[in-house]
C-alpha cells in the first residue's frame, strides 16, 4: 500500500503538521511529531530540536533519544556548535565528520562522539526572515545526508513552524511568542515527569520518556498533561 511506503509516509507526516493550521494543537506534540518523522524516514539515527526563548537563548524542547537530548543540551548551555550557527546564520550547517572538528566546537565533539554520534546536519525553523529555532539530524556514521534528505526536513521544519507561528497566532501581539514560550514550559514539566518515571521504575531517561509518551498515546493525552499527571502523582507509570 501507498501508506506503507516512504512516500507515502511522508505524505502522511506533512498531512499531520499541515492540520496544525486548521485545528487547535499541542505545541510540544508537534515538535515531538516532526522529530520522530525525521529519525524514521530520514536518514538519521536520532534527531533533536532547539526553540529560542524569548531571550533569544536556546533550549532543548524535542529529541528521539536521550543521546541527542544531551548533545543539545550542551549546545545550549556553552552557546556554541552547529545548531547555534545554524540559528545565527538562518542557513543549514552540515558536519560530515564530528570528530574532525577543531577546538571552537570541541565541546560538541566531545559530547556528540561520547554518545556515538560521527556526523549532524541541522536546518533552521524559519518563517520568511524569523528563525525560531533549528531541527538536527544526528547519525552513527560519517558523510553527509542526501541533497533529497536534506530537502525533506527543510520541509519539515518549515511546515512545524507555519504551525507555530501560523497567522491566527501573529492576530494579537506577544501571541506567537506566548506559543514558544509554552512549549519551553510544557518540556520542563515533561523533564521533571521523566525523573519521576527514571526513580519509581529504576530505568534510565530514555525508557522513561518512552513509558510517558507510550502512555500518552495509549489514552489519548497530551505529553504535557501526562506529564503534569506524574508530577502530581496522580497517576504512575
């Protein structure tokens, strides 16, 4: 069937991320939805995505895996490597071998090799000439994505941030920026949710984000709701 194939997964995802404008949404859920698509039809072993404060700061509000959680992290904490570039720049940045990098980026060498990451390519979040933050594709082996990869998460990327910054957000001023800082938000709770999974399971964050979102999906919540759920104890996962 069409559905079952590349193609038609693709479709699919931009379906999903297209609704966005028509419908109401969970900020985090679309994140969450664009970086799943690019780690499963891509070709990227994990991807993460970065969102500008209303500090122009950046902060971890999506990842696939807790590996490329951490690398963003450190990102965002030394305000240096490529998604930082790619933020200042509004152009992709592309790291065809991590480990070849020199010493302005060697906290990102050292944080991304740890974690068994060889290369990265990242596109911006862009709207016209806002940049909103950037999407990254990390990979376990050396060399660069495919010219039509690279493509497809542009195109990802640039339709998860229509969706943020969609034109009845832009009707009121500060509306957009409200949007950005609730997903900021929205991924402290879900950190905090996954603590709480991490203690009471004995498991490490990764599985606990895999118990939250598993949960979420299974009956029909949000990640943020679940999320304010495990940190409420009101339910136990």
């Amino acid at each position: 069937m069409v559905a079952d194939t590349r193609e038609g997964k693709l479709a699919s995802t931009f379906v999903t991320l297209a609704d966005t404008l028509v419908a109401d949404y969970d900020v985090v859920e679309l994140l969450q939805t664009l970086v799943d698509a690019c780690s499963d039809l891509l070709d990227a072993s994990a991807a993460g995505i970065l969102l500008a404060d209303e500090n122009g700061s950046l902060e971890v509000v999506a990842s696939t895996s807790e590996e490329s959680r951490l690398v963003d992290l450190m990102q965002q904490r030394t305000g240096t490597g490529p998604s930082v570039q790619c933020y200042a720049t509004a152009a992709p940045v592309a790291v065809p071998n991590i480990s070849e990098l020199g010493y302005e980026w060697s906290a990102f060498r050292d944080a991304a090799t740890e974690q068994g990451f060889q290369s990265v390519h990242v596109v911006p979040l862009r709207l016209r000439g806002a940049v909103i933050g950037t999407l990254s594709l990390f990979r376990h082996n050396t060399g660069l994505i495919s010219p039509e990869d690279s493509s497809v998460a542009q195109g990802l990327a640039d339709v998860a941030t229509i969706g943020i910054l969609h034109e009845r957000a832009l009707r009121e001023s500060g509306i957009a920026q409200e949007q950005l800082q609730n997903a900021l938000n929205s991924r402290v709770v879900i950190e905090q949710a996954k603590g709480v999974i991490s203690q009471t399971r004995g498991v490490n964050m990764g599985e606990a984000f895999d118990a939250l979102r598993q949960y979420a999906r299974s009956n029909n919540r949000g990640l943020r709701e679940t999320a304010e759920l495990v940190v409420a104890r009101a339910i136990n996962l």
